[in-house]
C-alpha cells in the first residue's frame, strides 16, 4: 500500500445489498444502460435511439452523454478506494470502470447513462469554469 493511501480513511458508502437495490431502481425507473456496454461505434443502437428521444436531442449527441461525465459520477482516488468495499459483479464487467453515483447512491460505470444525466461543469487548472 502507498503511503497516501495508507492515510486515507476506507468507509463503505452502501453495502452490497444496497448497491444492488439502488441499480436495480435505476435500471427500472431511471433507464440505465446498456446493459451490455461498449465503446463500439453503432452498438446498443435501441438504447441510444431511447435515450435521445427522452433527451430531446440527436443520437449522436446522446451517446457523448455517459456516465463518465456526468455531474454526479466521481471516480476520484479516495472514491475508488470506497467503492472496493463493494465485490465486483457481473454488472462491472466490460463497462469501462467503475464510478459512484452521488445522484442514486450506486456503483455505476464510464460507458452508461441514464435519463437523469446532467452536464458536468469542468473546471480548467486556472480555476476557471470551461463549458
């Protein structure tokens, strides 16, 4: 272990049980997905034609709206180091890392989105706001 990490407090953000309910409810209400993520061009096209019709806005458009940058997706260090209090499953499986949700308290993933997704505001190293 790294010195950092070693200083680092390990708390665990939701236990498992409650990992698997909140993406449960997400997947339900909130239309998460793909199920089957990928990074291919042209793949899960039923999903990404669902999601820019919910969006309002073009296909091409929804499939740049990913989890990976959403407003309330964090894969910061210490947040990674939480979320490995948590066991892999086999919804981790080729979605292209994990990330928290802050928006409905679950382990989420870099090549999903769901209808709730908001745009992240990024913040350039003179501290200014970029759109």
């Amino acid at each position: 272990m790294m010195a950092e990490e070693a200083d680092m407090e390990v708390v665990c953000i939701v236990s498992t049980e409650e990992n698997k309910a909140n993406t449960d409810s997400t997947i339900k209400n909130w239309n998460l997905g793909p199920l089957k993520p990928s990074d291919e061009p042209g793949t899960n096209k039923p999903f990404w034609t669902k999601m820019a019709d919910i969006w309002k806005v073009g296909e091409s458009v929804a499939r740049k709206q990913l989890c990976a940058n959403c407003e309330y997706f964090e894969n910061t260090p210490e947040m990674m180091m939480m979320m490995d209090t948590i066991p892999r499953n086999e919804f981790d499986t080729d979605a292209g890392g994990r990330g928290y949700c802050h928006r409905f308290d679950f382990i989420c993933h870099n090549l999903r989105s769901c209808q709730a997704w908001e745009y992240r505001e990024y913040v350039s190293e003179d501290g200014k706001e970029e759109d």
